[in-house]
C-alpha cells in the first residue's frame, strides 16, 4: 500500500505542480504583452493568457491530491512528525497560499485589465510582481522536493 500511495504522490506532484509551475510562469510575459493594445498579436496573446490561467486555476483545484496522498504515505511510514515532513507541509501549506490568494487573483486582474491598455506602466508593474510571486512559488516547491528527496534526519534511510 505504501509503495502505492507514493506513486500516485509523486506522479501528481509531477502532473499537476509542473503544469501549474510552467503556466504561472509563462502566464505575466503573456498579460503584458496582450495589455500592450492594439489587435492581431495581441488578441491571440490575451488567449493564450487566458489559457495558462484556467490551467493555473484547474489544477490548483487538483493539486489538493498531493498533500493528502503525501500525508497518506507518510502516515504509512510512520514518519508524519519528522522535522523534513513538517518542514515539508508547512512550505506546501505556503506555495498553495500563495497560488490561491495571490497569483490566481493577480492573473485574473491582469486578464480583466488586458483590454484596457495603459502604457505599460501598470501592467509592467503588476506582471513584474506577478512574476516575482510565481518565482517565489517555484522555488518554495523546489525546497519541497529537495526535503522529500534529502529527508534530513530521516529514519526511514534516504
């Protein structure tokens, strides 16, 4: 069961922190090119951003699934009250935070500005703060995954 439990783990954390980690990521450049103004290029890249939001959206729904199989397997491994676990959940606790009240928020508001040009100062500014959270995001997640590999103080023999 626990061998079980950590495949699909580590499968959704691949299949769906991935996709929200490119997305989020590609999704500013994008913004701030369709608030640039003006038609062609500009409408095909407001649909693209509108693309990468509804991923970011549509798997932050789906990423529930790798905490709850990750506390399941470490619940199987009798490891939930290790120091690299709780590190772990608090830092999971904190990416989701952030994509939930910050990113996805700041997407939308850059989508709903997208047709309002401004000179680029604005959505400069946003995108570049955007980006700036996103990054933070990823690199929250990167810890995560180095802790889940490195497992310091681990009983269970990394």
């Amino acid at each position: 069961m626990t061998k079980l439990l950590l495949s699909v783990h580590v499968l959704a954390a691949i299949l769906v922190v991935g996709p929200i980690a490119v997305a989020a990521s590609l999704f500013p450049r994008y913004a701030r090119q369709a608030a640039s103004g003006g038609g062609g290029p500009q409408e095909r890249d407001a649909g693209v951003a509108a693309v990468l939001h509804r991923i970011c959206r549509g798997y932050a729904v789906v990423g529930v699934a790798v905490p709850v199989f990750g506390i399941a397997t470490g619940a199987q491994l009798g490891v939930l009250t290790d120091a690299w676990l709780v590190v772990s959940m608090a830092l999971t606790v904190l990416a989701a935070a952030l994509l939930v009240l910050a990113i996805v928020p700041g997407q939308r508001r850059m989508i709903e500005a997208a047709g309002v040009p401004d000179g680029g100062g604005g959505t400069r500014s946003a995108a570049a703060r955007l980006a700036m959270l996103t990054g933070v995001f990823n690199l929250l997640w990167a810890v995560v995954v180095v802790l889940m590999i490195v497992r310091p103080g681990s009983t269970t023999g990394a």
